[in-house]
C-alpha cells in the first residue's frame, strides 16, 4: 500500500513559518508600535494614525502599506483612550518639542508664579481656577480635584460649568465634569471655599451657540429668574457655596455683548 503524500500539511507548514517570519520581521521593522514608552508616542505625531488604526481596524480591513502587523499586542482600553485623547488635542494643537500639547504647558513640574502673597490687594483672597478639562484632554500630569494642594487658596473655582442657550439653566460643559463635581467640592473646610464658574472665555465664542447667552440671559428678569432658580439647583446638589460668572465680555460685540449689557 501506498502512503499517502504528505504535500498539503507540509505546504501549510512552510507556509505559516513563512507567515510567521514576514510577521516577526515586520514587528522588528516597526519598534514604533510597541507600547513601551508613552513619551515616545507622544512626540511621534504620525505613529498616532497608526497606533489608532491598528487599535481599532479589524484586521482583515487593514492596509498593509500603512498599518502595522495585526497582534497590535495588548494596547490596553485605557492607553487607547489617551491616544485618543492626545490626538484629539494635537488635532487642534501642535505637540512641542517636550511632547506636551501647546498650550498646555510642558509635561514638567513648574515652579508657581509668585504674586504679591499676602500684599492685601486680594482682600486676603487667594483664588484658583481648577481646568476640569484637563483631566480628559491632557496626556501627562492629569490632576484630578483630589489631587489639588490646597493649602494657600481661600477659594477654588471649578472652571466651567456651561449654560443652556434657550432655558438657561447651568449644565455641565462636559458629561465626564459630572463626577468630578462632589469630589472638588469635598476640599472644602473652614478656611477654603468651593465656588462653581460658569461661561470662560471660549462660551462666547463667535460661532457658538452660546455666542450671546449672557446677554440674552441678563436682558430680561423672566430669563434672570430661570437662571438663578437652575442655578440654586445646581449648587445645592453638588454642594457648591458660590458663583464666578465667567463672562468674556459685556458690552462686547465681538463676544456676543451689546451695549445695553451694562
Ligand atoms: C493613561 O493616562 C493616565 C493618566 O495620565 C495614566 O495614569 C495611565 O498610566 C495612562 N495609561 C497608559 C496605558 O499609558
Ligand atoms: C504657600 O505660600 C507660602 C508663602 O508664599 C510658600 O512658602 C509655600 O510654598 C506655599 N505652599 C504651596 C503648597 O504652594
Ligand atoms: C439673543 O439675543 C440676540 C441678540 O440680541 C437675538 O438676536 C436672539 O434672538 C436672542 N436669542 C434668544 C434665544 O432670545
């Protein structure tokens, strides 16, 4: 009798090894996908076309000239999530030579300004704006309301909570803000306050919905009454003791104001 060949399943063998050798051979070329080092992303702009399409582009619709071999190994949700993040920023902003986002300062601890402390031109008030943001928009050094060193402010102002253009009722400016709002207002004691500040500068952009909200708001006492019945709400439910309304500016036709703002 006789055996019957064998040519099919050593075809596949040498196949596979023939895979598997284009596959290490092409993971070797590409040390960039490897998530061993954050900061080197980070300052990579264009491995973050890449990175994402591997994360998210099932293989079989994968570009071989552009994407990486397909076991992307195991980017976590949470390192995805940041890419994201980051590309999200650098979308609008550039990356600078220390890989933070423009703007955004440098992924470096930075001594504080120094401000005329106790100079009595703040009424003793020692005030900080908390960017909430930051905590969904930055790669590095994310601060979380926790986080922050209290110790020399007498007042913390979560920076912003938005407003609704038609009702005028305080909303959060983001869905991730929601839970962040009880912790900031958890720093509070005897000698620090927790204000909430509603609006900032970009709310009354052109362009925007909210181009002339505040002065809509104001103009009326039926649109003022609306805002501060939300507002009471808004306060009592995430313990917040007061308000910093952020308006960029009255009077100000260029950022939604008219003349008889003031
Ligand atoms: C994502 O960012 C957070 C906050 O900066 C950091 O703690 C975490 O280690 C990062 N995750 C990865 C996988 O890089
Ligand atoms: C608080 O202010 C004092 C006096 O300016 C300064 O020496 C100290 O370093 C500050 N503390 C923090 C945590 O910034
Ligand atoms: C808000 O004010 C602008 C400018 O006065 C006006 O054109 C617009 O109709 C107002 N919008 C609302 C919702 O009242």
């Amino acid at each position: 009798m006789k055996a019957s060949p064998r040519w099919p399943q050593v075809a596949v063998l040498v196949l596979s090894l023939g895979v598997l050798a284009l596959f290490s051979q092409s993971l070797s070329r590409s040390p960039q996908y490897q998530p061993a080092n954050s900061q080197k992303f980070v300052s990579a702009r264009d491995s973050f076309d890449l990175i994402r399409r591997a994360a998210t582009i099932p293989p079989t619709q994968q570009n071989p000239n552009i994407d990486p071999p397909v076991p992307i190994i195991s980017l976590s949700s949470d390192y995805i999530s940041n890419i994201t993040a980051s590309k999200t920023q650098s979308s609008r902003r550039a990356l600078n030579s220390n890989g933070a986002e423009e703007g955004f300062g440098l992924c470096k601890i930075v001594p504080p300004p120094s401000c005329a402390y106790g100079g009595g031109t703040t009424n003793g008030r020692t005030i900080g704006y908390y960017q909430a943001s930051n905590t969904y928009n930055r790669v590095c050094n994310k601060i979380s309301p926790s986080q922050i060193i209290t110790s020399n402010y007498t007042h913390l102002y979560f920076a912003f909570a938005s407003l609704d253009p038609s009702s005028y009722a305080v909303t959060p400016a983001n869905s991730q803000d929601v839970p962040l709002y009880k912790q900031f207002t958890a720093l509070k004691n005897s000698k620090l306050q927790t204000w909430i500040a509603i609006g900032g500068f970009d709310f009354s952009d052109p362009g925007t919905s909210s181009f002339t909200t505040w002065s809509n708001l104001t103009s009326t006492s039926s649109n003022r009454a609306k805002f501060i019945s939300s507002l009471q709400s808004f306060m009592s439910q995430y313990g917040f003791q007061g308000v910093d309304l952020d308006w960029e500016y009255p009077s100000t036709p260029e950022r939604g104001g008219q003349r008889a703002d003031m």
